[in-house]
C-alpha cells in the first residue's frame, strides 16, 4: 500500500504536464485550420537573386509564409516539414539556387 502511495505521489503532477488542444464548435482544432500555409509556385522568380534580407522578406510575404530560412552550402539543417515555412537554398557566393515550403 505505501509504494503505491508514492507511486501516485510521484506521478501525480505528470498528469499535469498533459496538453489537448482547443477545439472549435465543428471539433477541429483551432490552431490548425487557421495555420498559414506557404505557396510555392511564387518562388520559382527567387531563382538566380541574391538572398538579400529584403529579397527573403519579400518573398516570404509573397508567399505566404509565416517564417523563413536560407541554407548555405554544407550547413546543417532539421529535417522537419513545415508547410508554413519557406526554405532558401543559396549557393557560396549566396545567390539563391531553388526556394521551396518546408
């Protein structure tokens, strides 16, 4: 009985840590129907830039994404898909080779 007690004792606030998200009247989740999602076919003009902040910025606008990264030559990156965020690939002298959404 006493190791029980302490079983509950310990995991008790675990249960706190828990999360659910909100849902709508329809039960779909908020967060996700209202995520901005980006567009790719506006990124093709990107090729051949150079990834200037203001070119990113303006791109990212375009399309319609909520974030962006530039990755250069050799650098490491996540490989999480997010279909908010626009991907620019730059080559060593930092003109843009290809943009995507990921």
């Amino acid at each position: 009985m006493r190791n029980r007690l302490w079983l509950l004792v310990l995991l008790a606030p675990l249960a706190a840590c828990s999360t659910t998200s909100p849902a709508t009247g329809d039960g779909a989740a908020s967060n996700e129907a209202t995520a901005p999602q980006c567009n790719p076919q506006v990124l093709q003009a990107l090729v051949g830039k150079t990834a200037s902040q203001a070119v990113i910025d303006q791109a990212v606008r375009d399309a319609g994404a909520k974030s962006a990264r530039v990755v250069k030559p050799g650098m490491a990156v996540t490989m999480d898909f997010r279909e908010d965020r626009l991907t620019v690939n730059v080559d060593a002298n930092n003109v843009i080779e290809r943009a995507g959404c990921n």
